[in-house]
C-alpha cells in the first residue's frame, strides 16, 4: 500500500511530496519526502495525521435531536438509559457500523469507544461477548481503527446498587470483570490489526473505592486505562462526603493515576487536582463539545497543559462528529475564559487532535515510521478553507471539508447519503418508529 500526498501538514509545516508505504497491517514502514508521485501510489492533495477520537459512546449519538428542549446532564441521562435499554447486539451492530462510519467520514481515523452496555437488559450475560463482537464487527465494516474500552460498572452511586437500567452495564464483581476482560482480550486477538483492546473504570461514582486498585492491578500494564473523571460538581460533592476526598484525589490514594491513564472531562478540579494529574503523567480527555451540550462547564484544558498534562479530545456523546470543531471549541472556551486569542497554536491543537489521542488509546503516532498509516486529507479550497493559511484549518475547516480518510493504508469510502440512511433505519428501530 502506497500513499502520496502532495502537501503534508505535520508538526505546524508543510512538507511537499511525501510518499508513504505501508505493509499488510497498514503500519508505515518506508516514508520519503520531496518525491514526485508513482504512478501505484493513491494521491492526497492536503492530508494531516488521522485525528484520534479519544471518548466516544456510540449509541449516544441516538440521542442527538431529540433532547434539546430543557434539562440538565442528569435529565440527559434518563433518556440515554432509555436508549440503552432498547441494544440489542444485531441492533448495536447495524447502528454502531453507521455510527463508525460518520466518524470516519468526518476525519476521526481512530475512535477509543468507552463502552459499558454488556449484558441483557436485566444482568445475564450474552454468550460469547455479543454485545463486544458487535462493535469489533461495526469497526471493521466502518473501515475505523477501534480501541474496545472495555468499562468496569459496579454501582449506581457512591454507596448504591445497580438501578433496574443500569443492571445490563454491571460487572458483578472486580474478579467477575476482570475473567470477562482478559476472555474477551484473547477473543480479539489477531482478529484485525484495526481492533485493539483496553480498559476503563466507569467513574467514582460506579466504582466504589474498594474495588479501584485491584482492578488496576489486574490489567496489564500495557493497556490503556480511561475513567469519568469530576464531569459534574455533584460527582465532586458525593466524593467528598463520601471519602472526605477530590475525585483525583481517591483515583491518587488507590493508585489509579498514571502515564497509561486518560481522565475524561476534568472539568471541575481543584488546583491540587491538576498537580496531582501533572505529576503522574496522564492525558486529560476533554469532549468540548458534548460539555458544551450538557451544559458541564469548561475544564481547565489550558492549566492543565501548562502543567504538563497531555490533552486528547473526544466526541463522547456524539451530539457532534467533527473533529476540527472539537479542537476549535476547545480553543473557543480557553478564549471565552480568558479574554484572550490564540491559547492553543494551530500547531498545538492538530498535536491534540492526532499524537496526543493515539498516545491516549496506546496506539503509535499516524502517519509515522512504524505508526498506522492513517491519514486525514482536507479540501483547502472550499468557502470555508478557500484563502487561509494550510497550517490553521483546525480554525477554518469542518468535517464537511475532509475529502477522505485513509485508515491502515486504505481509502475509507464516503458516502453519506448511505450512511445517513442507516442511521435514520436504526435510530428509528431503536425507538421503535418507522423508519
Ligand atoms: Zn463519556
């Protein structure tokens, strides 16, 4: 597999002629620069590295147009539970495979899917990880590279059982989890070098303190680890009653923090929080979109970058697939908070977008020797990008401007009058409406 691009943005530069080739998984393994194009190569006009999406759930997207009228994050929430409770895995594969495929259209080449809906809709397990083959499966068909987050889920609260919704999510146990994971590990082995597996705490408001470090413990220290992390004062508040502790701080006193660890949202932290978060070297996954949305606040992105901490972003609950304004609505609530331009460069955010995100689902940078070659190509020329410099798009472009997306080598196709058609098909059976 050959890639040519005529114009590379990497690393705030543009370099001419960069030829990539790429072995039979689709890792770059040969890369010159200043080269005319072979003729057996594909040829990209403008391409960036593949934006990572770093939190996603994908059956939110369901939800997207249909909860606009009042609420809160919690409201938000009852509603999201309905949906939940409606998968099935024939269903969730239909819906995630034209979930999957947005994404890749819209420019996001990899998706870590944080995924906790496991079981029937009253606890009993499905044979064989159903549920978890359907989104391998979803992946594959989509053509995206998919890091399973496979979600530990043992409570409903600090202090509370499951609720009724919530029993298809649950673990049963740290042990009980732990045994499924590492079956279900050795069940997407080798199956597709675009399916890799890793882990998440669900929050600490579903994993009670006790069970923290001995579910880090059982995880290799290979995988990637993700949590829910402070999205909400109130998570904030129970955690402190509860332990007399910040959410980071219980995640530091169990061990949980480290460099293999991403926090999502950290929109409500302490300034002890963020060098406690600094200091253990993780990523910080901000969803600006979705805490826009939610109505959660703006984290402290640019504190907690200073400080030393890696930012990644997501699209979480899928109310948006677009990268590049996931990076410009970060960028957005740094100026809103403090009054000023450029917090983030350019360079900075394609940096989050790509390298960071893939550092966060322990994946190699793209578009690199012995990375994935996965690739973003964007049209310069619209009347949106049409007149700018190339190295700003993250500040011009919308996913409506991404050409195509090349993910393991291979041109991811685009078309989404199909793609819109699926998702109309199973969002109306998962409500049960006509389609
Ligand atoms: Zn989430």
């Amino acid at each position: 597999m050959r890639v040519w691009v005529d114009r590379m943005l990497r690393g705030g530069e543009v370099m001419r002629g960069v030829l990539f080739d790429a072995d039979a998984t689709g890792t770059v393994v040969a890369e010159t620069s200043g080269v005319p194009r072979p003729d057996d190569a594909v040829a990209l006009q403008v391409a960036a590295p593949g934006f990572a999406n770093a939190h996603s759930h994908a059956f939110h997207r369901a939800l997207r147009g249909r909860t606009h009228e009042s609420g809160s994050f919690w409201t938000w929430r009852e509603l999201m539970y309905r949906a939940a409770g409606r998968l099935t895995p024939d269903l969730y594969r239909e819906f995630a495979t034209a979930v999957f495929s947005e994404m890749a259209a819209a420019g996001w080449t990899s998706v870590g899917e944080f995924h906790y809906v496991h079981h029937r809709p009253d606890g009993t397990p499905y044979p064989d990880h159903a549920m978890e083959i359907a989104l391998a499966d979803a992946a594959e068909a989509a053509g995206i590279r998919l890091v399973l987050l496979d979600t530990l889920y043992l409570a409903g609260g600090i202090g509370r059982p499951l609720a009724a919704e919530q029993l298809r999510f649950g673990g049963g146990s740290v042990d009980r989890w732990l045994e499924r994971w590492h079956a279900l590990r050795a069940e997407l082995d080798g199956r597709s070098p675009l399916v890799t597996i890793g882990a998440a705490l669900h929050s600490v408001r579903a994993v009670p303190r006790d069970a923290l470090s001995a579910a880090v413990g059982g995880l290799p220290a290979s995988v990637p680890l993700h949590i829910h992390l402070s999205e909400q004062p109130a998570e904030n508040d129970a955690c402190v009653a509860a332990h007399g502790l910040t959410p980071t701080a219980l995640l530091a006193a169990e061990g949980v923090l480290s460099p293999r660890l991403s926090v999502v949202h950290a929109t409500h932290l302490t300034e002890a929080d963020i060098r406690m978060l600094a200091d253990a070297g993780v990523t910080a996954v901000f969803c600006p979109t979705t805490e826009a949305d939610l109505g959660d606040g703006i984290g402290p992105a640019l504190e907690l970058h200073d400080a030393g901490v890696r930012i990644a972003v997501g699209s979480d609950q899928n109310a948006v697939v677009d990268p590049l304004l996931e990076l410009r609505a970060l960028e957005a609530g740094e100026r809103m908070r403090s009054l000023r331009r450029g917090r983030f460069t350019p360079a900075q955010l394609w940096r989050i977008g790509s390298d960071d995100g893939y550092a966060a689902l322990g994946l190699p940078a793209p578009a690199r020797l012995g990375g994935p070659l996965d690739l973003v190509e964007i049209d310069a020329r619209t009347v949106r990008t049409a007149g700018g410099a190339l190295e700003q798009l993250p500040l011009t472009a919308t996913a409506s401007d991404v050409r195509r997306t090349v993910i393991g080598g291979r041109v991811v196709s685009r078309d989404s009058d199909d793609t819109a058609d699926a998702l109309q098909r199973s969002i109306a059976s998962l409500f049960g409406e006509a389609p």
